[in-house]
C-alpha cells in the first residue's frame, strides 16, 4: 500500500516524515534539527481523515513522542494540514476539522 508521497519519497525528491502507521493509537515522532544552541524539533503528521484526526484528540489517543536530553529546550513546530472549520455549511459538523482549542 504505496501513496504518490511514498513513491516520491522513495525516489528522492522529497522527505516525508509524519506517516501514521496506526491509526487507532498515533504516535508523532519529531524530527530533531540542532544547530549552535538552537533546537527544533519539528513534528508532522501525515494524511488522516479530519473527523478520525479530531477524535484522536478528543479520546487522547495521540501521543507526541519529546527529546530525552533536555526537553524544555526544545522548540516545537507540528505541521499538518487540516481543514480550516467555516462554520455549519451543508450539514458539516465541527468534526470536520480540527479546532485550536
């Protein structure tokens, strides 16, 4: 089960970190930059469906993996693209992206 990112990540034309494997328990790995005394740790997460991304959410079933040497060192940054929620528009639910809060 190969998606076009797969094939191009395969290839060499582009990285893609974030795949989610399970997608009953998501676990986010970052991806650590440290140059100098800056520290990044960039999340991301791949393609999930909004509705099952908010519900890993609301059941807590995410779970974002930290640094172990000094973890409040760490600058955090998780990328994803999600659906912005514009209000009830033929029937969409706020399930149907996922919320700041």
């Amino acid at each position: 089960m190969l998606s076009s990112l797969d094939q191009a990540c395969i290839n060499h034309y582009l990285n893609y970190f974030g795949k989610v494997k399970n997608i009953e328990k998501i676990e986010v790995v970052p991806v650590l930059f440290e140059r100098g005394n800056t520290r990044i740790a960039l999340y991301g997460v791949g393609h999930i469906k909004d509705e099952r991304f908010n519900l890993a959410f609301e059941q807590k079933t995410i779970k974002f993996k930290r640094p172990l040497q000094d973890t409040d060192k760490w600058f955090n940054i998780l990328v994803l693209h999600q659906n912005k929620y514009k209000g009830v528009m033929n029937g969409a639910s706020r399930r149907c992206s996922l919320m700041e809060s």
